[in-house]
C-alpha cells in the first residue's frame, strides 16, 4: 500500500503513546496482561461482548467486523468484541487492543478513504502494546532468536499477533532519538526487567537500550512505502 508524505503511518506517534500506556498503567505489570483492564482504567473504556451490544442500542448489523469494533454511545466509546467460541482469548486480545489503538490515534472511523492507513496504525499499535519493541530488543540482545513461535510463547498471543509484530519490528527510525525518547526506552525495559530475566537471565541488572543499526535497516523502513 503506498501512501503520500501526509499520510504515511505515524510510526514514531504511536510508539510514543503506546509507551506512556506502557510506563503509567498499573495493569501492565507483564506480559501477557489483561487489555480489556488498561482501556478501563486509562479512560474508563468498557468492553462489551458482540451479543450485549443490544443492551446499548446496536444490533448485530452494526458490527462490521468479526472481531472487535469501537462504538461510541452516549458520549463514551465501547469497544465490542466477538465472544463466541470461535474465536480465541488470545485473538480477543489482539482485536481490543486494535480497537484501543483507533481510540489513542483519535481515528476519524468514518473516514473510508484513510482506513487502510488506519487498521497499519492500530495494528502497530495493538503490537507494540502488547509485545513492545523495546522488550523485544533486549531479548534480542541478550543472545534470543527472534520468531513468532518466541513472540507466541513470551507474550501469549496468537500466530497471527505475533506474525504482525514481527512484521511491524523496525518500522521507527531511532537515529534521532531524543534524550527523552532514549529514557522512555530505558524506563520500558527497567519496568518489565523481571518479565525480562525471566526468560533470559542476565548478569547485569539493567542494561540500556540500544538503538538499531540505522544504515542496514533505512532500506527496510523505506520498503513500507
């Protein structure tokens, strides 16, 4: 999918806000978490299955997908999600956090034109909340292989969540970052240290964060467009 200048995915935007939620929710404490508690406590967001929708005036037609979709009702936004058997926990996690990410983004949902750019941004969002680069890379870096069948384990996420981030890895060009934005990074992994260790323990207490070889993956980064 191509895109113009103004309208290429918010890459970095979203990474920013995906780690505020990540830092400043007391229900993320590791991985994997309960979605469905961080929109209700961040911005008092309730998930309601599919077939409660008509307890808010929305009838099955109104969902459009099969999975999850954010509603907004009497000036607060509900995200609904497919319960039945069919579907897996795991993909339900997925799916709300995606619905999240059309929230954060302030998504105009309606806007037909952009929603190919949108579900990029929600899914990078729903990845990068779920299994965050910045946890990732430290795996990485402390000798682990990165594939989906790892992602799957570590995070407990579905084939399919873990295939999306790892096609979302490395999609933020880190050669600028600012002192800030490196000490957001440090703060991520600091966090979830223990999650860290718990799958490769390290000699060291806390490392840094270490931004990626920018000439090798410019190219890649430029291939999304």
């Amino acid at each position: 999918m191509t895109f113009s200048d103004e309208e290429k995915p918010r890459f970095k935007k979203i990474i920013e806000e995906a780690n505020c939620i990540l830092l400043s929710t007391e229900s993320i404490q590791s991985f994997p978490f309960s979605v469905k508690k961080v929109v209700k406590e961040k911005f008092d967001i309730v998930c309601r299955s599919f077939e409660k929708g008509a307890m808010y005036g929305f009838s099955a037609l109104d969902f459009g997908s099969k999975d999850a979709i954010l509603q907004k009702w009497n000036d607060r936004y509900i995200i609904f999600y497919n319960e039945s058997n069919q579907v897996t926990k795991k993909r339900k996690m997925f799916s709300v956090g995606h619905e999240f990410g059309h929230f954060i983004m302030k998504h105009e949902l309606d806007d037909k034109e952009k929603y190919g750019l949108y579900e990029i941004e929600a899914n990078f969002f729903a990845a990068q909340l779920l299994m965050p680069e910045q946890v990732i890379n430290e795996l990485r870096r402390r000798g682990l292989e990165i594939n989906k069948s790892n992602l799957q384990k570590w995070f407990g996420v579905s084939g399919e969540a873990a295939q999306k981030r790892i096609d979302t890895l490395r999609k933020v060009d880190y050669s600028n970052c600012t002192d800030y934005e490196k000490e957001m990074n440090n703060y991520i992994v600091k966090k979830f240290a223990s999650f860290i260790d718990s799958i490769a323990p390290s000699p060291n207490l806390f490392t840094t964060f270490d931004p990626y070889e920018e000439e090798e993956l410019q190219k890649e980064r430029d291939s999304w467009y």
